[in-house]
C-alpha cells in the first residue's frame, strides 16, 4: 500500500477533527454533569429538564443570529422533521432519567454507567445494520460489562434503582446516536442541536401542563445553573457529538468518551468533595478500559481478525 492510500486509511479510520469535537463533547458534557449536581435536589426532574433545554434554546437564538449558516438553514426546516421529532422525545425521557440518576448515586457513577451507550449502540448495529463483533470488540465487551456490574451493584433499594435509571439514560441516549447517523448525513448538526434544544422544551413543558407538575425553581442560582448545563450539555456537548457523529462511526463516537467520566471524576472530587469508593473506581476503569478496546478494534472485520 502506498503512504498516500495508508494516510486516507488512517485518516478515515482515525479523523482528526471527529476525535477533537469528541474531546470538545467529553469536557463540556462533564461541566453539565457539575451543574447538574449542583441543582436542588427537592425541584422535580422533568420541570429542572424543562429549563435546562429551554436555557439551551435561547442561547441557540443567538447563535443562530449570529451565524449565517445557520439563519441559511431555516429554508431546509421541513427536511429536519423526522429527526426533530424523535429527538425531541427520546431527549426528554433520557434526560430525566439522567438527573434522576445524578440525585441518587452521584455525577462519577451515573458517569460510568452512561458508558453502557457504547454497548446499546454496538447492539443497535448488530440488529439493525447486520453489523458482526470481532475478537477485540468481543473482549472490551466482556470487560465492559464486568466494570459495570461492579458499578451498578448496590445493597440499597434506592441507590440500585438510580443506577437502573442511569442505564435507562444511557440507552435513550444511545437511540438517539443511532438515529442522527441514520437521518442526519445531509443535514447541519448545529441546526439538529437548536431543533432538539427547542423539541425538548416543547416537549417536556406539555407534560408539566398536562400532569399539573410544574415547579419553578426556588432559587435564582438554580436558574442559573440549569441555563448553563443546558448550555453546555444540552446545546455545545451534542452539536460537538452530532458533528462527530457525522465524521466517526457511532459506537467510536460513544466509546471515546469514556474522557467524560475523567473530567467529571476530577469536577466531582475538586468542586463537590466527593470520590466514589475504591472499588467502583476499579469498576469504573474496567470500564474504561473496555471501551478503549472498543475503540481500538471497531471496524475490523471479523475476518480479518481471526486470521
């Protein structure tokens, strides 16, 4: 093989700039996880979800405003329908199993868990895309899961069923991975992030109308940090992830953020005063370790090797 062919392989298997909007998904999600934590515990999931989006969505105005881009893309909207729409629900119910599960058992174990999208998507393209597992896929697989057993065990009642909605989380957010790769190679990533910032709040604020739940924050700081963890999580993390998406096969994409559990591990110690236990720190880097494996040997043929 020529060194030209070799750099476009090497290129395509390993883009550059996908892996930097990976590193850019990883540190930005990890400050929402921060703000997240930092929330009164007592204000309802959905109503914090609400405003959390909702601060996303105005700060997208301004990009939009301020991008030409993006005003440009407003001609397209009838071609951002399906996506829309589905993100915009699935959004909603992983985001409020996510703060639930920050509530429960903490930003550096909810972290971990969310890992688990890494294998959802992996199922995902193996029922859906006849995708096959190879040796190397198969192995961080197994050490995947083994790091979170050892997570995901608890003795209490409650904190097993945080941990129960950290890997609801996961999945949902691993569904919507799957479907911007299947819907969104023709369309503006930063434009999907504006429209699900908007879905979500439309989406969430319907049900707290319906159910009679809204609550308003008590607190002018909590207004605040929902703004910038949606701003930050919800709005600059996904247009990172989805402009990745678009660059990097989608398990990749998940599996390199196992980055994300370092910054919030290194938040949650520095800011909250808070570590998990040594053995969910084991657990936690098995499953990083698995997810490297993932990333190392994803998209080698199963053939290729056996040999």
């Amino acid at each position: 093989m020529s060194d030209l062919k070799k750099t476009t392989v090497n290129k395509n298997r390993f883009p550059i700039v996908g892996y930097l909007f990976l590193i850019g998904t990883a540190l930005f999600t990890a400050l929402s996880y921060a703000f997240g934590r930092a929330l009164d515990k007592n204000l309802d999931p959905e109503s914090a979800m609400f405003f959390w989006f909702f601060g996303a969505f105005v700060f997208s105005i301004f990009v939009v405003l301020a991008v030409p881009s993006q005003r440009a893309e407003i001609k397209r909207l009838r071609s951002y329908t399906k996506i829309f729409i589905y993100t915009s629900i699935i959004t909603s119910v992983g985001a409020a199993l996510w703060i639930m599960s920050i509530r429960t058992i903490g930003i550096p174990l909810t972290s971990f868990l969310m890992k688990a999208q890494t294998l959802f998507a992996l199922l995902l393209g193996m029922i859906f895309l006849g995708e096959r597992l190879n040796k190397g896929e198969s192995v961080g697989i197994v050490i995947t899961i083994i790091g979170g057993v050892i997570v995901a065990y608890q003795s209490d009642v409650g904190l097993l069923i945080g941990t129960f909605t950290a890997i609801g989380a996961a999945f949902f957010y691993s569904c919507i991975s799957f479907i911007v790769k299947k819907m969104g190679s023709d369309l503006n990533m930063l434009t999907v992030a504006n429209l699900r910032a908007l879905g979500v709040s439309i989406s969430l604020i319907v049900y707290l109308v319906a159910t009679g739940t809204f609550e308003m924050p008590h607190r002018l700081i909590d207004i605040v940090f929902m703004a910038l963890g949606g701003i930050t999580g919800a709005y600059i993390a996904k247009a990172c992830q989805f402009q990745a998406i678009k660059l990097i096969d989608v398990s990749r994409t998940t599996a390199v953020l196992p980055m994300e559990s370092i910054f919030v591990v290194l938040l949650s110690y520095f800011i909250f005063k808070e570590i998990p236990s040594a053995i969910k720190l084991i657990g936690g880097a098995l499953i990083i370790t698995g997810v490297i494996f993932l990333v190392i040997f994803r998209g080698q043929k199963p053939e290729v090797m056996d040999k």
